[in-house]
C-alpha cells in the first residue's frame, strides 16, 4: 500500500546533547508536501575521459545532510506554544516560568559571545516510511501577519543527516491557541527602554513580514563522518523587516527617520483573549531597525494611500542587541507538550 497524506508527520523533540536522537514530543503541523529533503552530496566522473561519448559509471557520496522547509499551512498558521522554537534560535537554554498554566518565555541574544541555540531531533514521514534527522537547527524564521488572515511562519532547518527508523514518534495531536493576524500591534520609540512606556500606535499597521537570519551554519570536516561535526554562529544575526501602514502621520515620522538615518526601536506584540492561567497568551518581538527604504504611496488600499517601509536589523551601543522576543504560553520546556 502506498503511503498517504493523511498519516504524513513531523515531530520534534529537544536534544539534551546536540547531535544525539530524542524521541519527538510534539507534533507540527505543516503545510503539504516537499517541506523536507535528504541530500548524500554524490559527485559523478563526468569530467573523466573513457574514449566514449558518456562519462559517467559511477556516484560517491562525499557527505550528508538533510533539511526541513517549514511552512505553516495557510488557514491554520502558527501558535503561541510552537513560537518557542524559532525564538529559541536567537538565545538558546531558556526555559518557561510561572507557578500557574501561563508560563513567560524571554529570549535575549548574547551579541559578544556565544547564545547556545538549542538543537532538535525532527521524524518525519508517513505509513510507508520514516527518517530521524538529528541535529536540527533553524538557520532562517520568517514571521508574518496581516489583516484577516492567520499569523504564519516559515523555518529552514538543516540536519546532521536522515536515518531510516522503523516508526516516527507518536506524541499527542494538540490544538493550540492559534494566532490571528489583526490581534497585532506596533510600537515605535527612540530606545528599546522606552519601548516599555510606549503605547501602541493604532490606525496604522495592516501587514507586517520579519525575516530572521539566526546565523547557524553546519560545519563539516574531516574527521571520518559523512555528517557535519557541529554547527557554528557563523553567519551573522540579523533581519529585515517589511511593513505596509496607511498614510497617516505616523508613516511621515518613519519617513523622517529613514531621511536622517536615525535607529528606531520597533515592537511588535500580540495579546490573545485566549486565557492562560490567570492572564492571557501573547508574543513579542523588539527590534533595532534602521530604515533601508520608505515607499510614500506604494500602493493604495480601497481607496486609502498605503506606505511601505524596509528595516534592517541595527546593533544599538545603549541596548547593546538587534532583536529579542518573549511569550506567554503554556508550555515550560522545549518544545513543550
């Protein structure tokens, strides 16, 4: 019998030491098919002359890796719980805290020293056949919002390599609290302090993209393994930011910055009526932006002029960071179950 979509699965389960399998705790849930890939790293001897006119008689594998591109199905989009992974990708050995159902994440990089990212064990397959991919590590997470439409996630994760493995983990379906895209708001201010006191802005943001770039990459070497001996933060932390607002004077003052080149602090929240414990769900993401580009009128919206602005990720002397996020969920470890 073939394999069907219908029992197709993605779990994950945090590793205590990087590289070493874990069963899967918790499921994910993402969208279609052709979300992960295994590649041996063959090299063929096309560029040896045999006297005929094709080359090639055999393959070598020259190492292994695997990969996972995650995207969150379109109508379901990401929850409050599963955000503890991409964020735990910026600052790593964070747990939740809290004496009641509603557990408080905070996720702060070190920008002077190591941050200690978490790594996971990812099964993945359907009732045909099943890989375990350990070491898994998010190089890149886009988080997105707009009006009407759910708040959804993409993560490309590379893995050491793709085990076959008899059966996946089977931890518990769960329907966690989901994230509508209007519930979002913006703050902007002059310091990541004052983002505190700020109050949000409002009549303003219809859509907002962040696109993160941890700085993970695996590294391989000659060691007598096929596979990457450990990851690095190799690259550097960073992102770029896109929002559309209407054009109000608050694009004009965004507008200002942009011309003087002046760092602005952005924060972006959302606070759920989902009760947890005694308070209620919600995610957070600060961030040191200087303006790369602003669009007066980029576009117009039922009949309402609409703006576009591009940010990138700055590293302000007075927070000494770019980024940060913070949750209140309900689960208090990696990655939660």
């Amino acid at each position: 019998m073939a394999g069907l979509q219908h029992y197709t699965k993605l779990t994950v389960g945090k590793e205590t030491s990087a590289g070493t399998r874990v069963a899967g705790s918790r499921l994910l849930y993402p969208d279609g098919t052709g979300f992960f890939s295994i590649d041996p790293m063959l090299t063929f001897n096309d560029d040896a002359n045999r006297g005929t006119k094709t080359h090639v008689t055999q393959a070598v594998q020259q190492g292994i890796q695997a990969a996972i591109t995650y995207r969150t199905p379109a109508n379901t989009g990401i929850s409050y719980d599963e955000l503890v992974i991409p964020f735990s990708q910026i600052a790593g050995g964070v747990t939740g805290s809290g004496a009641t159902a509603a557990k408080v994440w905070a996720f702060t990089p070190t920008q002077g020293s190591s941050s200690s990212q978490e790594s996971y064990t990812f099964d993945v397959g359907d009732d045909n056949q099943a890989w375990a991919m350990e070491y898994g590590q998010v190089s890149r997470w886009r988080l997105s919002a707009a009006v009407g439409q759910p708040t959804q996630l993409e993560m490309d994760i590379f893995a050491r390599q793709a085990s076959v493995v008899s059966t996946i983990s089977n931890p518990t379906a769960t329907n966690p609290v989901r994230i509508p895209g209007a519930s979002w708001k913006v703050y902007f201010a002059t310091t990541q302090a004052a983002l505190n006191a700020t109050a949000a802005t409002t009549n303003f943001l219809l859509d907002f993209d962040l696109d993160v770039t941890t700085g993970l990459v695996p590294r391989h070497y000659q060691d007598g393994n096929l596979y990457f001996g450990q990851s690095q933060e190799g690259a550097p932390l960073t992102f770029n930011l896109t929002i559309h607002g209407e054009s109000t004077s608050v694009a004009s003052t965004r507008y200002a910055k942009w011309v003087n080149k002046q760092v602005e602090f952005v924060r972006l929240r959302n606070d759920s009526t989902a009760s947890v414990g005694s308070t209620t769900y919600a995610a957070q993401v600060d961030l040191a932006v200087l303006w790369q580009n602003v669009q007066p009128i980029a576009s117009a919206d039922d009949g309402v002029n609409v703006w576009e602005f591009q940010g990138i990720a700055a590293n302000d002397p007075t927070w000494n960071n770019s980024i940060s996020a913070a949750l209140v969920n309900s689960v208090s470890a990696l990655p939660g179950i």
